[in-house]
C-alpha cells in the first residue's frame, strides 16, 4: 500500500479565542499549499471545561475581542493561502446563539476587507427541549457515565438550552452538498468531529470507487489522530500551541513527541498504528448524541481576606462556625435557599513566626444579588470583629481590602443540568434528517471575489503524520530535566514524567500517570503500589467509589477515574463552592504516594 497524503491539517491552536501566533503557521502552510495536496485550518473552539456558565446564562469562555483577534488572523491565513478554515462548539458551549455569532464576526471582518469574500455554512445543533423531553418520556435517554445522575424532566425544563455533542457525520454532510466552502462554523461538537469529516472527505473525493466499507476501515485512524490534533500542540513534549498532520492511506499516523523513541528521521515524530474504530451501530446499539445542558442556581458573592494571628488560626473551625451560626440568625428573613461557606487556603503551613497566613473566601449564594452581598457582608462582619478563646488582637482578625472592595458581587452562578445520552432513529445524526435534529444554513460572507478553487491532485489517503508547529523552522526542542528530576526517586511523582489530574466530563475527575520506560511502568505495574486499595487511600475516597482504574501499555501509563466531589458530596463542575473546576489540582494525593512504605 502506498504512503501518499490526501491531507494536511494545521490546528494553530488548541482552543479558538485564546489567542496564537499566525508567523509560524503561516510559514507551514505556505510550505503544505506548495505540495499541491489539499490543506485545511480546523480548531476545536469549546468543551464543557470551563464549567456550565456557558450553557445556563449565554456567555463565552473568552471575550468577544479575542474570537474576533483569532478569526481576523484566520481569515487572513484562508484568503492568503486559500486554504479551508473549520471550527466547532463555538463561543465554549456550541450553542445556536454562539454559532451565529461567529459568522457575524466573520462578516464583519470581511466588511472591513474588501476583497475577502467567503462561503461560509453554519452547523447548528441546539436541540427543541420539547423533543428531549417525549424521548425522556419513552426511555431513550440514559445518564452518560456512572456518576451522572439520572434526568428528571425538570432539569430539562429549567435549562434554556440543550446542545448535542454531534458526530462528524454533519461536517462529512455539509462538505459534500457545498465542496467548495470556505469556513465552516459548528455548535457543539465531539472534538475530533471535523479532523475526522475532512480526512473522510478527502477520501472519498479523491477514491469516488472506494467502497463504502473500505473508506471506514479508516475511522480508527482519522479518530486518533483528531483526538490527538483537537488540542493542538498539547500532546507535544514539550507541549506547544500548534499541531500539524499530515493524513495518509492505511490509518497508520506519525505523532510528534520530539522526545520521544523510537522515533522517525526527524527525532520529533512517533508512528502509531492499529487505531480501530467500533460503531455502536455495528455493536448493536443505537446512535446516541450526547446532552449537555446547564441551569441558574442563584446569584453568588464573596468576600476575602487573610489571617496571620496564630491564636486565631488554632481557633479557626470554631470561629467559622460561630460566624455561620451568626449570619444565619442575622438573615432568617430571606425567602428561598440560599448558603455560605468558606474557601481556606493554607492552612497546616508554619514560619519562624507560628503557623504561616491561612487566605480565607468566603461564598454566599441566594435568591437575589443584594441577598447574597448581604450574607457575605454579614460573614465579612463576623469574621473582622467575633471574639474567642484567648483573643489578645482585640482590633480585627481579618486583614482585608484586596482591589479596594469589601464584597465582590459574582453575578449568576449555574450548575449542569443535563449530560445524557439520547437514543437515535436511523439517519437522525445526518444533517436535514426527517426529524432536522441538526441543521446547517450557507452563505456568501463578503464583497471580494472569491479565488478559483485550488486545483488537487488525486492521491491515495489516509494514514496520518503529526508535528508540533514550531516557531522556529529547525528547532529541535528537548525536554528539561532539571535538578529536582534527577533527585533521587521517593514518590509516585518522582518517577513519572507526566502525572495530571483532569476533569473526564462534568461529573468525574481522571488522573494519569505516564511512565519514560517499559521497565519502570513494569516495575510500578508488579509492585502493586498502584493496587486499588492504595489509590484509594491516596484519594481519600473509598475503593467502591473508583469508577475505572487500569494500565495501559502502549502509553506507558496509569489511569484512574474518579467522581468530583464537593463539600464531602459527589457534584458536577462549576457551581456554588467550586475551587478546581477544570479539576487540574486533584492528583497531589498519588504524587506524592511513597515508593517505600514507612
């Protein structure tokens, strides 16, 4: 089987809005467009991350100022290089409203350009609650992992939108009813989605005689590789803004992990191959879509300050708890449920001086803003002037005033909703299917005459090739091994070269732990120090409570995957008393897991 690329796609970035540098991708795709095989921009734009703000009250992840600095270099980078410019989950939460709001930036890029003209199609993937509900009714919607719990029709009814994760079936649609399209705007989408239908695409317009059996044979690899690329240069070592790939035949891709070997001529790149993919439909299962949605919870506001006094700090629990018991006598007016709570930060630290600084948030939600300024004022009161137990620093326990203010009112605080699967009729994940669950508009977006379409030559297609986009043409980046790796190994941390902690949807948090050899993953895998029973302990969590742990040998790792939790109750992302909601902070308790028991 012959190697020839059907594709390059470049990612300048792993999420739009968070701004990249358009020099060095200017200078890979003025290098790919030469090759004369077809290239495309694409982009994840969004993820459930950032928590259920997005979805419960319409905002966006990133100010409107940075999509239109992102979209204003891309634009550039498309006309220039005539290349094709995808992105998907628009605006973080991919809802119908972001969708079009991001064509509006791109018309008004394109008002300020004359000669930039681009046909534009928008995937829109809201889905009518109303229909959620007659699917809840009859059974088809079931939770999406084994912490969610399940869907009450009034989550659905309290939320003001519902989005579907879709698949690349609407992109694979869309591209094939307008071939020559310039951008492609998508709600919510799975991430890879695009980086699959475009590698899809290319195939079958280049191979029209390929059957239909054969083209997917390929999905394992296009998946892979877009799980990869969806990120951007995040998987790189050491990770970078950008990625490139590079797509091929046989569903073998090359991976750039610089470091890394074996390795290809480049000493940057890793070959992968292998990469399967089982439908559900092919399992015998229906095609589901998965529901994300969000609704208001109250409004929160907080106040903070810091205390030094190691009287005070010794007393804190019972000072707090007097300060709760106060301000609950103080406010036993408020109609509806409202709540306060203290973040604590830094305590069990010690100086020369006593016990070090404990930084204190303390949190309020309630029915109304002014309600929830109140409790926290009442709290902030509480906290300056309670008395206890041998109090000798009769004039304050709180050093305050951060930015000049007493309160901080945080506007509406939200909580997920909805993160379900719905059961399918067959065809509903097309674009414009009888149901037109998913539905796509196009349009011609701006007064330039539009370039002739760039002319590609047809190759074979579709195993992939990966690389970090680098600033430099010739850089060669090593990993820094600094003082404190070559220290000698006493925990878990010591002995990883990569070991992170991060939310797995909305209800669930995943930690991974990657390993630089066989023999030292070998040597964690047989000394069981990596046993259920011992994860466990290190998470504070009980062993009933892990919903997935395992090795895996081709990564070289360990993953475990355990529920949030939040004041001692399992929780969703976001929400009142959220700290960590990205849940990148939650691996310290395997880090520093002994390799030696004492």
């Amino acid at each position: 089987m012959t190697h020839d690329p059907i594709c390059h796609i470049v990612s300048p970035v792993g999420c739009m809005g968070y701004g990249f540098d358009d020099a060095p991708v200017a200078d890979e795709l003025r290098k790919l467009v030469a090759t004369g095989t077809p290239v495309a921009i694409i982009l994840d734009a969004g993820s459930t991350d950032s928590g259920p703000e997005k979805l419960a009250l319409g905002t966006k992840t990133c100010p409107r100022s940075a999509y239109v600095k992102d979209l204003t270099k891309l634009l550039k980078l498309v006309h220039e290089f005539e290349v094709q410019l995808m992105f998907s989950s628009a605006g973080r939460d991919g809802s119908d409203e972001h969708v079009t709001l991001m064509a509006e930036i791109v018309r008004e890029i394109c008002d300020e350009n004359e000669d930039y003209s681009f046909k534009t199609i928008s995937i829109f993937s809201g889905i009518n609650k109303s229909i959620v509900l007659d699917r809840l009714k009859a059974g088809k919607i079931a939770p999406c992992g084994a912490c969610v719990p399940a869907l009450m029709p009034e989550d659905v009814e309290s939320s003001p939108r519902v989005v579907a994760q879709i698949g690349p079936e609407p992109f694979l649609d869309a591209m094939e009813a307008a071939p020559g399209f310039d951008v492609l705007v998508a709600g919510r989408a799975y991430d890879p989605a695009p980086y699959v239908a475009y590698s899809m695409f290319q195939l079958k317009k280049q191979y029209p005689d390929r059957a239909t059996e054969e083209c997917e044979k390929r999905n394992g690899g296009f998946c892979h590789m877009g799980k990869i690329m969806e990120c951007g240069g995040l998987c790189a070592t050491p990770k970078s803004h950008g990625a490139v790939a590079t797509v091929y035949n046989s569903g073998v891709f090359d991976v750039d992990r610089s470091s890394r070997s074996p390795g290809l001529e480049d000493n940057r790149t890793l070959r992968v191959n292998g990469a399967e993919f089982h439908s559900s439909f092919t399992c015998g299962y229906p095609y589901q879509l998965k529901l994300e949605a969000a609704s208001f919870l109250g409004y929160r506001s907080i106040a903070m300050g810091s205390v030094r006094d190691h009287i005070l700090i010794n007393r804190l629990d019972s000072v707090l708890k007097r300060v709760k018991d106060y301000v609950k006598d103080q406010h036993a007016d408020i109609q509806g449920h409202w709540d306060l709570d203290f973040h604590i930060y830094g305590k069990g630290q010690s100086s020369p001086q006593g016990p070090g600084e404990v930084f204190m948030v303390a949190e309020a939600i309630a029915p109304t803003q002014d309600e929830a300024t109140a409790i926290v004022s009442t709290a902030r009161v509480g906290m300056i002037h309670g008395s206890y137990p041998g109090q000798k620093a009769t004039s304050g326990n709180l050093a305050f005033g951060i930015g000049g203010k007493l309160e901080i009112e945080m506007g509406p605080c939200a909580s997920f909703s909805t993160y379900h699967l719905m059961n399918l009729e067959r065809g509903e994940e097309r674009v414009e299917s009888r149901s037109k669950l998913i539905r796509a508009t196009g349009a011609l977006i701006g007064r330039g005459n539009s370039p002739p379409t760039r002319r590609l030559r047809s190759l074979p297609a579709s195993w992939m090739k990966v690389k970090a986009l680098s600033e430099k043409k010739d850089a060669q980046p090593q990993p820094e091994k600094d003082a404190e790796f070559l220290s000698p190994a006493n925990t878990l941390s010591d002995i990883a070269t990569i070991l992170r902690s991060k939310n797995a949807g909305p209800y669930e948090i995943t930690i991974d732990v990657i390993f630089e050899s066989k023999a030292t993953f070998r040597d964690v895998k047989e000394s069981k120090l990596l046993s259920r029973e011992k994860v466990a302990k290190a998470l504070e969590i009980a062993e009933n409570d892990i919903v997935w742990m395992g090795f895996f040998e081709p990564a070289l790792a360990f993953k475990v995957t355990i529920p949030r939790v939040r004041g001692g109750k399992k929780a969703a992302a976001g929400g009142f008393m959220e700290n960590d909601i990205h849940g990148s902070q939650q691996h310290l308790g395997l880090a520093t897991l002994p390799l030696i028991e004492a």
